[in-house]
C-alpha cells in the first residue's frame, strides 16, 4: 500500500467494497449539454426567459448526483455528473443553488459502518471525534469535511460538505451553522484536492470551473470533475448541499455524499510466460495507465488489483492469492505467484509448454479504496 507520510488515517471496520464499476468511456457517455443547461438568470425563480417558475419556493427534499461518462483528456479526465434537486412530492425544484465540492486527498477517515464524529448543533457548527487528534492528524482551514451516510444516520439535513473554520485537537469549527440536534455516530472523511502517490508525487482532482450551480426548469445542472491521468482508478467522494428559504423564511439545509472513482477508462499490462514445469514461479506484471490512444504514459500506483482480473490462458497454470501482492508499486508493479501442473489435461489448452499471464487492463479490474 502507499506510504502515507503526511496523512493519519483511521480506516475501522472496513473492507474492500466491490469492484469499481461503468467502463465505458467516450463522447457517447456524455449527455447533450444543451438539455442540461443551466438557466442565466435562476437565482429569483426565473427561467432566463422572464417566465417565472412555479415551484422555486418549495422546499427541496432531496439532491441526487449522477455520473453521466468521462471525456479523455490530453492531461487526464473529465467525469460528468448531474445533479437534481426535487421536491417532497418528487417535483424538479428549481434556481436553488447547489455546492458542490470534493475529497481526494485523505487526512482522516471514518468508516461507513462505524463512524465516531459528532455533530454539533449552533450557528456556527462544530465537529468532534474524541478519537481523533485533528492537530496531528494535519487538518488545516484548507480542508474539508464531509459527512457520509452510514447505517444508522443518513439523514440529508448534516450529509455532504462542511468548511472548516478553525482547528483543535478534537474539533473543528466550522463555518455554516446546523440547527438540529447533536447527531452521533457520524461517519466521515477529512481531506482536500490533493493527494501524494508513491513514485509519482502530487496529484489534483477539483470540480471544473465554479462550485457554485443553479438549477434549471427540470431541477438539474451539469457540472465536471477534472483530475489528473494517474489518478485513474483511484477512490474520491464528492457532495452536493444545499441552503434554501421555504415560503415561510424558513432556513434549510440539504446535502447528499457519494464515494465514487476515477473512472479513467484507458489502461495497459505487460504480459508474462510461464514455464509449465510443476513448480511455482514468481513474475511481476507492470500495470500503466494509458493516454486516449491507449499508449501507456503513467504507472498505475497504490490500487488494489481484483485477482479475477488476472488473465491465465492454459488451465494448467493458476494464481495463488494469498501469496500474490496484487497492491500497485511506485513503478505500477504488482508481484504473482502462478503455480503450474505438467499433468495431463484434457481440458488444457496447451499439455506443455507455457501459459500467459496478464491484466484485464479496465475499471473491473480495481479495488474501491474505501
């Protein structure tokens, strides 16, 4: 796994969470930008067109995010999301205006299932995790905190993004106030747009262009995540909120998280011989990921490789996982040990000889982070 050296993570309960999934890539992933755009003139409840639009007064009851395909890029991706905010009769609900923010790079993080923040209520709000030393685990006012559902709290009132205001040792003051009750349990991830890759350095991921997005008639607006090539692969979690007055003046909050991953789409696999001798052998496959031509340019560094996506072509070679570290090295590396059988076999495709041992080279084959 990656060193990281700069970064106190507090990872309980956990488990490798599935395989990340949605491999196709291109233009026509992307949805008509046309159909999706987001009104000039939203923040009064007008369509742009000076036609008023009816339901900007009622309360929003739910935002979603939505992926909606990546673009390859000269420098990276570009991942397209929708958002839709909706009323409590399931209605479109549009001008509000939605945040939108990201984490990349990990400072702290909390389970899904066994969270240990807490949620203050007051104006400003604050956070606390007895647990965590905020200090030292080095959160800054540069950071952010978002809050994840987990099994016993998941109301959209306190989900999503929070801006830290000031830093302690068990709590972070935070600037947008919360006018419910302390919550607890909570589940969440500190962090920021940045994170460091072995062997590789710093790498960015943000939302392109503004963080702030109204939405249409149809209660939706497009935004993008740009990151950087070598990122492909790797795990983010991304929020939406949103601050609205109802009819009566009152002040609400609405937010949503959803962990999610770089869906880079465009990988490569060496490919290595396998002497059919009885034994077991060791081999290193050097896993990369690709430019839009398909030409390996970046390694693939710190993901977790699922072992299905090993491809063995002869039935007499197979892959020992437990003794395999299918964990992505500074130089993209992963390291197997293929046990062979010289018996005869009449379902081997070759009764000698050698196999060959490679990587599926797609999305499937990688491991969420968290």
């Amino acid at each position: 796994m990656i060193k990281r050296k700069f970064f106190y993570q507090i990872l309980i309960g956990m488990g490798l969470l599935g395989l990340i999934g949605c491999d196709k890539m291109g233009s026509n992933d992307i949805p008509d930008p046309n159909a999706y755009a987001p009104s000039q003139n939203l923040q009064n409840g007008n369509q742009g067109n000076g036609v008023v639009v009816p339901n900007i007064l009622k309360n929003v009851k739910a935002v979603s995010i939505n992926y909606a395909g990546t673009t390859c890029t000269d420098s990276g991706g570009l991942a397209h999301y929708i958002a839709h905010a909706v009323d409590k009769e399931g209605n479109p609900v549009a001008g509000v205006t939605l945040n939108a923010s990201l984490i990349n790079g990990i400072k702290v993080l909390r389970s899904r299932n066994l969270g240990g923040g807490t949620l203050n209520g007051g104006s400003p709000a604050s956070f606390d995790d007895s647990d965590i030393n905020f200090v030292d685990a080095g959160v800054t006012t540069e950071d952010r905190l978002i809050i994840l559902p987990n099994s016993e709290n998941f109301e959209k009132s306190y989900l999503g993004n929070w801006t830290i205001d000031q830093v302690s040792d068990h709590t972070l003051m935070l600037k947008e106030e919360y006018n419910g009750n302390s919550v607890s349990p909570l589940s969440y991830i500190v962090g920021n747009e940045k994170r460091y890759l072995e062997g590789v350095g710093v790498a960015v991921a943000d939302i392109k262009k503004s963080t702030t997005l109204d939405t249409n008639i149809t209660g939706e607006v497009p935004f993008d995540v740009v990151f950087d090539r070598v990122l492909s692969g790797h795990t983010f979690t991304i929020a939406l909120d949103v601050y609205y007055k109802d009819a009566n003046g009152n002040r609400h909050r609405v937010g949503i998280a959803k962990i999610d991953s770089f869906r880079g789409g465009h990988y490569s696999s060496s490919t290595e011989k396998v002497k059919i001798d009885g034994q077991d052998h060791k081999i290193k496959l050097i896993l990369s990921v690709a430019d839009c031509g398909n030409n390996p340019v970046e390694p693939l560094v710190g993901v977790n490789i699922v072992p299905q996506s090993i491809l063995i072509d002869n039935s007499k070679c197979s892959l020992k996982v437990d003794e395999s570290d299918l964990t992505t090295n500074g130089n993209g590396e992963i390291t197997l040990v293929i046990a062979t059988n010289n018996a005869a076999d009449s379902n081997a495709t070759d009764e000698a000889g050698e196999c060959s041992v490679t990587w599926e080279a797609s999305n499937r084959g990688i491991y969420m982070e968290y």
